[in-house]
C-alpha cells in the first residue's frame, strides 16, 4: 500500500512551525499521528538538510528504558543533545509513557530556541490537569482516520468509485485496516476489533473505573447502532434498561464523556437558527469510523445507509476544519448547521436517495424554514445534480472527492 501524504494536517504544522506553541498531534489511536510527525521531519529535511532534529518515539525498544525515568533525566538527555544557537526542533511521540510528562513539557517549551510537537494517547494528553497546565500554550491537531479521497488514493481503487464507496462504508479509514482488506475484508474486521480493544484497556480503562462491563459495551453498541439520531443519556438508559441491561443516567453520561474523550465518538449539539441558540438537549454522536460498526456489530449497512452516509459527511466537515451543530427551525431538523474555514454558514441536508418525491419534499422541508439565505445544499447519493428553489443538490462522492 503506497504511503499517503496528509496534506491538510502536513500544511497546518508548516503554518505552525517556528510558533511559540506547543504543537500537540491528537486523534484516535492508529490513525496516523506518529505517521503525520516523521512527514512532516521530511519536509523540514528537504526544505534545510542541515535542520536539527531530536525524535523520540518513547513506545520503540531504543527508547523504552529512557521512557522509565524521572523527567528531568529526560529532560537533560534532550537538552545535551540540542545544537547551539539554531531552533531545535523536538518530536516526542506516545508522551504518556513518561511519568509526569506534563512537567517534561512544561520545561521544553520554556527552554529556548526549541519548538515542540507531541504525540501521545488522548485520554492523557486532553486531562483536566495538562489542559490547565498548557492553556495558551498548545495548539490542537486533531487527526482522523483516512477520508474517502485518501482511500482511493492509497487502494487504487479509483475505476469504480460506487463500489469503493461502499468498501469505505464497511471497512473504515485505518490505516492497516484498508491494507489488510486486500486479501479479504474479514481481517480489516479483526484488526478494527483490537483497535477497539487497545483504546478500551489502554485509554480508558486505565483512567476511569468501569464497574460493569457488559453495560458499558451495551452504551457502546447503542451509539453506534443510533448513528445520525439524536439521542440523550436518559432515553439509552431507559432503552437499555427497558432490555433488561438495568442502568442510569449519569452512568451513561460518564461513560459517554471517554467514549467522546478516547475519540470514538464525536459529540454534536444542537443549534436553533431562529432563536439564534445553543441546545443543551438531543444530541447526536457520530463514530470515529465506521469500521467500528461492522467489526463490533456485525451489521450490514442496507437499513441505515442515511445515517452512514451522514456519518461521512461529518467527519469530512471536521477534516475541512469546518464547525459543525445540529439546526432546529420550528419542529424541523437540519442535519448540519456548518460555520466553514472561511467563517461563512451553510445549511447541509443528507439523503441517501431523493428519487421518491415525497422523500424529497421531506428533506426540502427544513431549508424553507430557515430566514436567512446562507447556501443550502443536499446530498445525496443520487446522480443527478440541480437545484430546487437555491437549494444545491449534489452527489455525495462528487462532494467528498470535491468533484
């Protein structure tokens, strides 16, 4: 499998670089970050060959026994090592592995002529604690499992777009997973398992107490079985309880938040257009990668095509550094109020399919409430293309590969 580029976050760390930040590389885990980093040491290779640069990947065996000691024992072993008078740059890779970590870098980005960047598991890496400690002081990067249009690039697969879309759908964007698909989609399923089973023993259950399993993987499986419908910690405890899985709401609710904070899932809360106004009610979750979906739940993708289609088109907001809500106008919903790079708004409506005109006129029936006359686009996977009264109609590959 060809090594892909990660163009979008390659061009923020060069925008980056240089700048009084600690640059901070999150994400869930097997997406990529280590990837991203020796990519962009590369980069600074070919434009100065002479760049000084300190990598230490403290998972690898060379640096594993350097990983094992107190802090600033890491901090003098960088610190001997840093040319003179030129900016070093530091690539410290899986930080969590360091006994307070936070203090190592803390002391790194006040030493000078350093610039910093930091890999390292989220669950740690986004606490209370080291938020606080480095407000004003890091910059995210947050980076996702490989789009549509880097899965074409990476599994050649571009003859027949409908068929690698729905290959996509099932197997996900890791990385290894679209590698092992090539000789059959069952070992993309277990390699997406134990990707699951390594964020659960190592993000999560390292730092929050799960008292009842089977419970919690029940929320789990809820969330991904309820992709692209609004949902409340109240109304899963009420349907898991109601199944006999006896549970409550703020038990849902914490086990919720490290889902969201081990990145499996990502929160969208709602947003009235009229009233110009956050929601603090119904939500939706949309997962990471729909690999998830098949590898823990088996399912096949004919009933819910909507919602995974859905599912892609968020993910790709949030690649193309867009802000994303849930829109309510009167007792309808948008799918996606989107505030884009640029600062303008967009309303988006998803479909699977509008050829029968009464589903057409329900996904219309949204944007004819909405006030204002900021762009309104619907997609879907339909071929055909148009307009109804402004609204954009456009097919979702198209979208996704910006056809």
């Amino acid at each position: 499998m060809k090594t892909i580029q990660r163009k979008s976050e390659l061009e923020k760390l060069l925008v980056l670089k240089d700048k009084n930040l600690i640059k901070v590389v999150t994400g869930v885990r097997r997406a990529g970050k280590s990837t991203l980093l020796l990519q962009f040491q590369e980069l600074l290779k070919v434009n100065n060959p002479d760049v000084a640069i300190i990598s230490i990947n403290l998972d690898l065996p060379e640096f594993r026994l350097l990983a094992e000691q107190n802090w600033i024992e890491i901090y003098n072993f960088i610190i001997t090592r840093l040319n003179k008078n030129v900016t070093n740059y530091i690539f410290l890779d899986e930080i969590q592995n360091v006994h307070e970590f936070e203090k190592l870098l803390e002391g790194l980005f006040v030493t000078p002529n350093i610039d910093l960047y930091v890999t390292g598991s989220n669950a740690f890496l986004l606490s209370s604690e080291l938020a606080t400690l480095l407000t004003g002081r890091a910059f995210e990067i947050n980076i996702l499992p490989f789009s549509f249009s880097e899965y074409i690039e990476c599994s050649e697969k571009k003859l027949n777009l409908d068929r690698a879309f729905s290959e996509y759908l099932r197997i996900g964007g890791f990385p290894e997973a679209i590698r092992l698909s090539e000789p059959g989609q069952n070992y993309a399923y277990e390699y997406v398992k134990t990707v699951f089973q390594n964020i659960y023993e190592n993000d999560i259950r390292k730092r929050h107490t799960i008292y009842y399993e089977n419970s919690y993987h029940e929320v789990i499986h809820f969330l991904i079985d309820s992709i692209g419908s609004t949902v409340s910690a109240r109304n899963i405890a009420s349907s898991l309880t109601s199944n006999g899985k006896k549970i409550d709401n703020k038990t849902v609710s914490k086990y919720i938040e490290t889902l969201v904070e081990s990145f499996l899932f990502y929160k969208v809360n709602r947003y009235d257009i009229k009233g110009k106004q956050h929601l603090k009610t119904q939500e939706k979750y949309y997962a990471v990668d729909l690999g998830f979906r098949y590898a823990l739940l088996g399912k096949e993708l004919v009933s819910d095509s909507g919602h995974l289609l859905e599912n892609i088109i968020y993910l790709e907001l949030i690649r193309r550094n867009s802000q994303v809500w849930i829109g309510k106008t009167d007792q309808l919903e948008v799918d996606f109020v989107v505030r884009n790079k640029n600062g303008f708004t967009q309303y988006i409506q998803v479909a699977y399919s509008v050829k029968d005109q009464k589903t057409l006129d329900r996904e219309l029936a949204p944007f004819s409430k909405i006030p204002d006359f900021n762009e309104r686009i619907l997609i879907t996977m339909d071929y055909e293309n148009g307009s109804h009264n402004g609204v954009k109609q456009m097919n979702a590959i198209d979208w996704l590969l910006n056809l």
